[in-house]
C-alpha cells in the first residue's frame, strides 16, 4: 500500500515571544486557508525577546530561527518569518536551501514588494523612530529607496500594541500623514503585531493597506501550488 503524502504545510514563524502577535497574524490569515491549499501553521519562537525591536535583537534571534526552522515537520513546504526587520532571512534561507530545499520568506521583503504593485510610493508605518534607519537599510538592499515615500512611528513597542484603541489611533495619524504630507499612495504596516488593524487603517486612510504577513503567506502559497 503506498502511503500517504501529508498535505504540504506553510509555517509562519513569529522571532519574539508575545504569544498575542502570533494570535494576532493567526486570525489575519484565516482568508488564506482554503481547500486544496498548505496548511497554514504559525509558531512562537519562545526563547526571543518581547519585540524584535533593535539591531541587537535581530541578531540574537537569528540562530534559534534556524535551529527552529532546522526541526520543522517534514511536511513544511514553506517558511514565513513574521517580523518586519526579517531578522536572520538570508541564514535561515541558505540553511534550508542546502538541507530541505524549503523557501524562506521575509514579511518586509515580500510587504514591499507587494505594495509596489499597487502604487508608485509606498509609505511605511513603523512602531518606533528607532527602527526606521534599520529598515531604510533593507529598503536600500532591495533597491526601491525611490518608491518610498516615507516612513514614521507611531512610538509603541511590540507589546504596546495590545492597547489596541491607542495603538490604532497613532496608526491612522500616522497614515493620514503619510498619505497627505509625503504622497504615499499606498501604506505598509510595518510590524506583524499591527495585523488586526488592517481593514481599519485602510478604511480610514483612503489608501491600499498591506499586511506583510498576508503578503508573505499569499506568495508562499502560490510558490507551494505551482511547484516552484
């Protein structure tokens, strides 16, 4: 008798430890779990820091995500590292590639490069002022510094977000500016804790919101359907 294949499964990585983020992109994801799609599983790297929110912490977490990673049922067909740094992206890709053969994908990576399909510029909502020269860094090694229109912070931390009426309030100003101050035509949220707010941030600003966490799982699942 031949066995069964398992049905091919997508793993959305959260690097920090608050359990509410992964909670949060779970349900974001719902409306890409489909019949005859992955799996879509999402996970909590428990031994990260509350907020990947410095340079110091990206690198810490960078070799727990590939011993995670490493260890991933053999049904994983994807990876998704949900964090808008994309700490440790290109580690956790070479590992993989050359022991499993699995893509990797990074939210900011695939965040900006969806919005890029629906606008000229793209503005950026970060959670704070620290993190912007970290991601202007990534938005220079992807090349697309002149599709940007700009990026601010609301001033909250990864666990802040939890107070979701402030958090969704500085978000919308945020927005609202962006778009009318620095011509941003379509808007990033640019931490994974901020995916609940989506469709309100949308509705308020009149402008395409991308989740990167969606936008990262929507490529992994067409990746895995097409065999590439």
């Amino acid at each position: 008798m031949t066995a069964t294949r398992p049905t091919p499964a997508i793993y959305v990585i959260n690097p920090n430890s608050t359990e509410a983020v992964t909670q949060g992109f779970d349900a974001a994801l719902q409306g890409l779990r489909v019949a005859g799609g992955p799996r879509i599983e999402c996970r909590t790297l428990h031994s990260g820091p509350p907020g990947v929110q410095s340079q110091q912490d990206v690198e810490r977490v960078t070799l727990p995500l590939i011993d995670l990673c490493l260890d991933l049922p053999d049904d994983c067909a994807a990876v998704v590292i949900a964090c808008f740094s994309d700490p440790g992206l290109f580690a956790v890709r070479e590992a993989l590639h050359a022991q499993r053969g699995i893509p990797v994908f990074g939210i900011s990576e695939c965040g900006v490069l969806t919005a890029l399909t629906l606008g000229q510029r793209f503005g950026v909502i970060a959670i704070l002022e620290t993190s912007i020269a970290r991601h202007l860094r990534a938005y220079g090694a992807m090349g697309v510094l002149d599709r940007l229109a700009g990026e601010q912070a609301i001033g909250l931390g990864v666990v802040e977000l939890a107070d979701s009426e402030r958090a969704l309030a500085r978000m919308v100003a945020v927005g609202q500016s962006l778009v009318r101050d620095q011509g941003a035509q379509v808007l990033v949220m640019g931490c994974a804790g901020m995916a609940a707010f989506r469709e309100a941030l949308q509705q308020a600003t009149g402008v395409p919101v991308v989740e990167p966490t969606q936008a990262a799982v929507s490529m992994a699942v067409g990746r895995v359907l097409l065999g590439w």
